[in-house]
C-alpha cells in the first residue's frame, strides 16, 4: 500500500544498486544529478521542457538505511519522488485514467481534480506500478549535459544526450535498479490469484494493478489460449476413446484445425482491446514515445517534438539490418537446417548399423544421434540469443517496442525453424504420419515434463530451501515475458500445425498451461523481483507471430488433408488432380482467411463507438476554442496577438 | 471566379430542377424549408446543433429568371448562401485548409482569421467547388420535422429525419441537382490541362481546386499508372523486335511483372498519401459523416454524436448482405461461369462442323458462337449492374463510403469473372498459350478501338455537333469515375496477369491511357455536367482491389512460369516435382509480398513527421487548458464549476 508521508511524498518506490567500490565522488555527482531542480526552481511543464534541455529529474534519493546491507555494499539507494513530481511525469507520459465521466482521458496535471478518485494532493491517484513506471522513465532520460565522462571513471564516456544510466550500467557501475514490492498487497493479490480454491478466472485487475498492462495482458491471454484449446482437447479425448490407432480419421481434425487456429485469433484481438480500453491503454498515443536508454547518436533536435535528443539516421539503421542482421540470421538458419539433415544422416547410419548387428550396443547407437542433436540445438539456442541481442541492439532502435519487434522476430524465426523443421521433414518429405505422431508426442512430452520441473518444482524449492536457510531475501532478477510467449508461441505450434494427427496434444497443452498460470503466478509474487510495468495496449508483435503460424497452419493442414487415404482415394489414378485440387483449395482457404481478417473488427462496437464519441467531443470542444489561447500554437504560427 | 454581391452573399453555386408540373404548393412548401433560419435566428454552432435538431438548411433560393428555361421549365432554382452559412458548413465538414503555419488544419469558424488566405469576411477562401460541396451536403441533410407528406403529393410519404431531397428525388418530383461551371476558371483549366502542347503532366491541383480531390486522385492514378507502364512497354518493344515468335522466352517477363505490379502499388499509396496531404485530406476525420440521404431508419440518438438520426440495425444490415446479396451473387456468378462453359462447347462444335465441311458457309459458324457470347455478356452486365445498385441501396448503409464499397466489391467481382474467366481457362485448363495470346491481343485491341470510338470520337462529335446546331447547352448527366476505374481494373488485370505471353500489351494500354487522359479531361470540361467534388484522402477500395489484383497475378504469374517449356526441361521426368516447387515458391513470392507491403511505409516520411508534430502540438495545447473552458465536455462529466 502506498503510504505518503506528511510533506506529500510518497514512500520508496524504486531501489538503485550501485557497485559497492564506487567512488565517492561518482556517487555524489550521480545523486546531484538524480536530485536536481528544474533550473528556473519551478514545476516542470510542457513549455519549460521544450525550453530549457536537458530537463532535470527532480527525484527524492535516499541511503538504503538498513545494517547489514550497508556492510555489504553501502551503495544502495531509495528513490522516490514527491506527488507533484509523479503526476507530473503521468503527464509526460500520458498515462490516461479514469474521467469523471467513467470515460478514459489521458492525464494532465492541470485537470488533474476533474479525473475520478483524485482526492487532495493526490494520495493514492496512481498506483504503485504507476509510480514506479515514472521513476523508471525519470532515471532512464536523465541525461548527460555538458559531462565528458562518468566523474571518477575516465574510460566511462559521455556525450551531451546520452543516458547516464545506461552508461552506469553498460561499465558496471550501476549493477540494477528494480521496483521495491508492496507486501501487503502482494500477500492480497497472491490469495486471490492462486491460494484460494480456484473457482473463477485470474484477478486480472488485480494482477494489472500490482504488475501493470504489459504482464496481465500475458495472463489474459494464457487463461484466454488455455480456454480456447478446451474444445480440441475434448474432441481429442473423444477420438482417442473411440479409435485411437486410427491415423485415417485426421482429416476431421485437420479442418477443424484450421478454422479453430483463424477464429481464435480474430476474438482474442478484440477481448484484447476490451481490457486495453478497460485499463486506459488502447488510446494511449504513441507519438511520445522517449528514445530508449540504449539508443545513442549526434544530439540533435527531434523533428515532431522540437526536444533535443541523440538522432540517428534511418539509414544508417537499415543498412546494418539489411547488411548485417538479415544475412547474419539467414546463415544461422542455413546452419540449423545443415544440422537437422546431418541428424537424419545419423540417425538413417545408425538405424543401418542396429538392422545389420541388432546387439544391444547398436541399440544404444540408435539413441546416440538424438542427444547430439538435441544438445547441439540447445548450444545452437544459446548462441543465437546472445547474439541476436547483440546484433538487435548494435542496430540501435530509437524506440524500445521497435527493439523488441526486431529481437522477437530474430529469436522467433530461429526457434521456429529448430522445433518445427524436424516435423516438417518428418510430415512432408518422409511422409511419414506415425513417425511424426510419436515425434509429436515425445516433444511434448518431455518438454511438459522439464516445464513442470523448471517452472513449478524448482521454484517451490527453491522458496522452501530460502526460508529454510533463512538466507537474505534477495530475488531473483526479474523475468520479462519473452520466454512465456516464446513458449505459448510453440505449444500453439505444435497444435495448429500437427495436433491433427496427434489429438492428444491438446490435452497436454491443456494441462501444461493450467500448471503453468499456478507456477507463473507464483513466480512473479514469491521468486523474482517485481518487474517494472508497461503500459501495453496489446500482445505486441505476439499478435503478429501467433497470426503467421496460424497462415501456415493453414497450409500444413491442408497439405496433410490432401496426404490422407480417405482423400486420396477419391483421386485413385491421378497425383497430379489431387495436388491440384489441393493447392486450390488452400488458396481459397487463405483468401477466406484474410477476408475474414478484414471483415470482422478489432475492436468491439460499443468501445469504437466510445472512442469515437470522445473523439467527437474533444474535436467540438476545440471548435470551440480560439486558437490564440493555445500558446504551443500561437508560437509556432509565430502570430501577433 | 467566385463573385461576392456587396451584403457577403456569394453567386449561385447549385441548380435544383423540380419537375414542370410540381404543384405550386409543394414549390413553396420546399423553398421554405430551404430558406427556413436557425430557430433563435443565430449562427449555427455547434453547441445549438446538438441541442435544436433537426438543423435549417438557410440556404438562398432564386428561380432561374431566364426567359427561354421559364417557358419549358418554371421550376429551376438557383441555390447559394451567405458567406458566413459556407464556412459555418465548412466547420461541420471539418474542411481541412491551410494554417498560418503552413501545416493542414480542421477549418473552424471561430479561428477562421488564423487561417491562411482569410481575408475580410471570407471572400475567396473557399473555392467554388467546395462552396458546392458545402451546399450539397445541406441539401442532402435537409430532413422532414413532422411533415407526413410531401405537401401535394400523399403519395410521398416523409416521417421524422428523412431526407427531403431524397424523397421528392425517389418520387420524381425533384429531378436532379447539380453544380454549376465558372466558364472562366474552365476556361484556364482547360488550357493547361489538354489544349495547350504538353511539355508537362497534368495540372493536378487545378483540377482538384476545380472538380475536388476524388477527380483529380483519379487523374493522378491514371497518369501515375500510365506512367508505370512505360518500362513494360519498352521492354515489350524490345520483345517484339527481336523474337516476336518466340513464346518459351516469357518466363522472363512473367518474373518482370511479379514484380512489377508489387512495387507499383507500393509506391502509388506513398504518392497518393502526399497528394492528400497537399491537398488536405489525409488527415480530415472520418467520424463525423453524416448518414447518406438514401439511409433510412427509425429517428433516434447517433451514440457518438448525440444528435438525433435515423438508427437501423447493424444486424439486419448483415442479414441482408449475407442472406441475400451474398447468395445473388454467387449465384450469377455460377451463371456467368456455366455461360463460359456454353460458349466454349459451342466453340467446338462450330470448329468440329468446320473441320467436317470446310466451306464458305461453316466458317462463318466458327464467328457465331463468339457473337453470341460476346452479347450475352454485354447483357448479363447490364441486368448485374442494375440488380447490383438495387441490392446495395436496399442494405441501407449509413455511410456512402460503405454503400460505394459494397457496390465496388459486387460489380468488382462480377467484371473479374467476365472478363478473365475465359483467359484463366484457356491458360491453365487447355494450357494452350498461342490462343491465350490471340484471345488477349483481340479483347485490348477491341476494347481499345470501342473505347477510343466512346471516349474520344464520339463526345468530340458530339460537342462539334452541338455548337452547329445551337442546341441548348443543357450538359450531360455527371458521370462518376466508378467506370472509368472500372476499366483501369480490367486492364491493370490483363497487364499483370497476362502480359508476359503477350509483352505488346503495355504498349498498347500505354496508348490507351493516354487517349483516355485527354478524353477524360475533354469530356469533364465540355461534356458533362460539373460533378460535386468528393474530399477523398485516396482511391478508396480500388487500392484494395488493385492489391488483390495484384495478389492474383503472383499465383497466375507462377503457374505460367511453371508451365514454361525452359522450366519444364529441369524436370524432365517428374510432373510432380516440378509443381511442388511452383507451389513453394509462389508461397514464398507470396510471404514476400505481404512482408513487403508490411515493411514499406505507407505514408512518406516527412509527412508522418508533419503529422506526428500536429498531433504532439495539439496535446500540448490540450493539456495546458483547463478542461473547464470545453463547455461539451464540462456538460457531459455533469460537473458543477
């Protein structure tokens, strides 16, 4: 709970560990600089800060306080700021809240008594998560003005513009800077969201309020992918009680499939921009958005703003994307594709040596080809990652949803052609449907299985052998969501592309997910430091992906369609018919898609209709107005009065 | 040229026809409505239109007042308003004009002085033909109170909210309304536009500041299109004169055209997105349009505005659509198919009878059967046509811009299949290239020849033969561009589709779309009637249609590659590999093509940033204003001040 001490500021909101043989000297300048007033002493407001650049922080820092930490490393930091300074940065960032009208409008701070539950000087207005949003943003635009390099660390460079954090950061001065939790309302939140008997859906409000849009929006849609999938798990259950060695029945399944995969994804875009709306985010303007800490360049004005800030041309970035990166990722999946055939070589040579010798040792050699791959795929992952970070943020993305789309579709495709170029051989090339189910099973299997383990077990462990040992309750760092999607990402693979000759596998996705919202859950309220929030209107480039894979759903189904008995015994003399037949009804299937796409809205109706209705009032209210009280405008028109 | 009477009122702008026998009592009933004042006798605002509907036109009516028109027709009217009535109108259009600034901005009245070329009282600042649009649109919205009736004619019946002009049109009492032409501004036009030797393109924003920016969008994509034809031209010059005979060389064609028709459209959204914003209409808002005078419903609330409207159902709308229209369609469809099948079963049996008794006689069987066709046709056209306008009028969309494009969308599909239906068969069912090449060298010469007789020869014939005979100068009805884009369709689909086995096309059409520009533009100055202008920030679903054209022409252009005879000779024995790589890869063309478009901005650069900046300023103002000073907005969140 947020408690506001009584010369209006808040309690600490964010902690700041710096490397505890910082010198004294870096210490005192980053403090001075983290404390600063705006330097006419004033509040800061939207004409100032196009004046007067770099703007000030204006944060409230403070010494941890406590003994033994202090021993440990005497460099850590609480900061906070005072209500003004938080409301003002709600501005900054057009955060929107809830209207007097139950409408959402975007923040500002001088209506700030016309928004619901602004009460006083604005105790509680903001949440949590809010609060420490700002500061985020406010240590993250703190900015070298006329510093040469960090005081005390000749090799830490600086240039007028760069984020001095980052800097901090990137030479291990600063070591992290997280958000502090809210006990109180965690053990609240953390009742209702996973102790109690289950009998509803997640506290998704709740789960916004204490972790933000960007983390309940991944809950919504692992309860909303959890939902969907119940259908097919009960009509594979059902198959599986009545003809379970049948693999000639999967013709059913796959159109089932392919409808299931396009529907899905349709109605989760518009539940997604209902509880976008409901937490004031689906209007949210992007154009705003602050460069991201990471991105450097010749300080410079900003074209939209008029604010000084480090540019960097286009150009320049899409030539090391398209010079760079591309072939850089199209080599890596020339290689993965090279290793998966040498992994069908030996296994085809091994297979060879047990028929020749059945012994117990070539037996053993059947395994052999499957682990190397297997271990060879994992050191292959782990490469790629790092190097794809590297590569996406050398790119150096102004925005940091434009980094993200470019690190997600690099680790996407990669991942995506590992765990599926395998299928796709098995499926198509060897066309062999009962390799490719217990392939299919395996995957799942043993992925559940290590899932289960790493996310449910280790976990819990890992908490009761803490307590145990009463060892510091220090977190672990903070996870993002990306490897929760990447995940859902390849369980919704696995379903819409193969699941067909395979019906099971929607069971098992079923259960893998119910575990893993339980273990999730209790991941982000017991194991890792709070994230950071992020006000988030969608699931992002996710959408996108999980659209992609829906396409070649399509085209997988169809093409299993047209490799089914039943369906080839209607063209008993001629494979040429059958392909032709075939490919033209996936295209119509495709076509059908994206008309579909195209027909049914994004957006519910009755939110279109609010969004356009406050559309149409603040466009009536400024017909209203005279231009010259607008002073942004009058200056630029550069108009007498 | 605009004049301005000394008391601000502007010259006639619009002319009404109502029938010569209308009865007196419903001419004076009619212009009373029109000239009716706002009830508390003010200027319209905003604030009272929401309060006192349904709105008074308080437009100006004089009769015709000349002698000869008396005689034949008393009932002409000539229609204008003050200048103030225009730019309050202009206000509720949300007209986009130039700023102080230089930058596009929503014209409102009360900031009218900050508005570039605002002089005095507003003489000259909006040019005729937006006057026109000005008066059309109140004309259009001009709806009943409580009149049952028209007065004098019980037949035709009015009730709360339906459009008069509708009503009286519907019922023949009205019979048309038009804008009138400034011969003098013509006059300039005309020259520069296709009288004087061109050394340049087209004056695009005259013809915009006369006919409106739908018109002159039309003529920027023709040219645009002709302009993009001319590489395929020349390379099919080139073609012709070195292997005219020799059909296996298309392939390279065939990939030129892949691409080609990809990048073209790419490019024209960008030059279509600048030419909107030069001319202000890309950002104009889309929320506020009024219902289409055809709409009809039940009088209620628009839940957006507020103000009262006829309501219809969406529901019902989408049964309509689906459980009529949609089945129509197909339906003719399927009818325009079976059609084909005749004709090429009747063209085998006139070859067969030729083949049997090859005389003078049954030769001149081998020309029926495509007689025949060609009429059927022509027919079927004309009764979809008619059906089509009927069915979509009767949807009762509220929007014209949903009632244009479900028109587009029906007549589009219908003419697709008409015109390629017999091309797809030759090509891919009897795989016989020759006559495909014979059969597209016939329909765009044909076609050429019929167009340059219909657009060029005849309108010339026709004005010379009017000035001789003195005939009155009443012009031709208006023609909308529906059909003139109708044919850019049919031949940016014969170009893209096929024009790799007939490189000549692009020639031809090049010569075509030339005589097309001067016969446009001819016929637009000196034929018809002066069109209202239509605001349009871009082709609207034409795009759409050229897109999917375009789409189309990847699948046809891969399949004509696949069945090559160079392509043929790398798979020498195996039919079906060599179509599983056609498939493969025209999957791969496809992927690209959406990554491409996905990529590729559709709004230039510079002009997102001037747009951003407009937006980014307007918040600023926003949030420096006491949202108390909105008098919408303060009365909606119910607050006492």
């Amino acid at each position: 709970m947020m408690k506001v001490s009584g010369n209006g500021f808040c309690s600490p909101l964010v902690v700041v560990v710096l490397s505890p043989d910082t010198k004294e000297e870096t210490v005192a300048w980053l403090l001075r600089r983290m404390r600063e007033k705006q330097q006419d002493g004033g509040t800061l407001t939207g004409l100032l800060m196009i004046k007067d650049l770099p703007k000030s922080a204006e944060l409230l820092v403070d010494p941890l306080g406590s003994k033994v930490e202090e021993k440990e490393n005497p460099n850590i930091f609480l900061v906070t700021a005072s209500w003004q300074r938080l409301l003002t940065g709600a501005e900054d960032l057009g955060l929107f809240k809830e209207f007097n009208d139950g409408s959402m409008r975007s923040f500002t701070f001088i209506n700030r008594h016309n928004f619901k539950e602004f009460h006083g000087d604005g105790d509680g207005f903001l949440s949590m998560a809010e609060c420490q949003y700002i500061i985020k943003h406010e240590l993250e635009t703190l900015r070298a003005k006329d510093e040469t390099h960090v005081p005390g660390y000749a090799q830490a460079k600086l240039y007028p513009g760069k984020s001095i954090i980052r800097r901090l950061q990137s030479k291990k001065i600063m070591i992290q800077m997280f958000p502090l939790h809210d006990k109180e309302e965690l053990k609240r939140l953390s009742f209702k969201w996973y102790k109690k008997v289950k009998t509803s859906l997640q506290p998704l409000d709740n789960i916004r309020h204490y972790f933000g849009e960007g983390l309940a929006l991944y809950f919504a849609f692992l309860e909303y992918f959890t939902m969907a999938l119940v259908p097919l798990a009960l009509l594979g259950l059902l198959y599986c009680q009545f003809d379970w060695e049948n693999y000639d029945k999967y013709v059913f399944f796959a159109v089932f499939n392919l409808i299931w995969c396009t529907v899905i994804l349709e109605l989760w875009k518009r539940c997604s921009a209902s509880l976008a709306y409901h937490w004031g985010t689906l209007s949210r303007k992007k154009v705003f958005e602050e460069p991201r800490p990471g991105f450097h360049g010749i300080l410079g004005f900003n074209p939209v703003t008029g604010r000084e800030e480090p540019l960097y041309p286009n150009y320049k970035r899409q030539l090391r994307i398209y010079l760079v990166s591309l072939p850089f990722v199209l080599l890596c999946l020339y290689l993965s594709l090279y290793v998966m055939m040498i992994y069908f070589q030996m296994e085809g040579w091994a297979l060879m040596l047990y028929d020749k010798d059945p012994t117990f040792c070539t037996k053993l050699f059947l395994y052999i080809p499957g682990i190397i791959y297997a271990v060879v795929i994992e050191i292959m992952n782990l490469i790629y990652r790092y190097a794809a970070e590297f590569l996406t943020e050398w790119e150096n993305h102004r925005l940091e949803s434009s980094y993200q789309n470019h690190l997600v579709l690099k680790v996407l495709v990669f991942n995506f052609l590992n765990c599926f170029a395998s299928l796709f051989y098995i499926a198509f090339i060897m066309q062999d449907l009962v390799l490719l189910r217990q392939n299919l099973a395996t995957l799942l299997i043993t992925s559940q299985i290590i899932n289960q383990f790493m996310e449910a077990f280790l976990p819990y462990w890992l908490q009761r052998g803490r307590n145990k040992m009463m060892m510091m309750e220090i977190p672990l760092n903070e996870q993002g969501t990306f490897d929760d999607y990447l995940e859902l990402f390849l369980l919704f693979g696995y379903i819409s592309l193969f699941s067909s000759v395979y019906p099971l596998a929607a069971v098992l996705v079923v259960l893998n997910n119910i575990t893993e919202i339980y273990s999730d859950a209790f991941k982000m309220c017991n194991l890792y430091k709070r994230p950071f929030s992020d006000p988030a209107a969608n699931i992002g480039i996710w959408q996108l992906a999980f659209e992609a894979m829906s396409v070649i759903a399509i085209v997988t189904n169809c093409t299993l369609i047209g490799m089914s008995p039943q369906v080839r015994a209607y063209f008993p003399d001629s494979e040429m018919h059958l392909m032709l037949w075939t490919v033209a009804i996936e295209h119509g299937l495709l076509a059908f898609k994206f008309i579909v796409a195209f027909l049914v809205p994004d957006i519910p109706k009755h939110i279109r209709i609010n969004l356009a209705r406050l559309d149409f009032e603040s466009m009536e209210a400024l017909k209203k107005k005279k231009m010259f009280e607008f002073p942004v405008m009058r200056r630029v028109a550069g108009e007498k009065e």
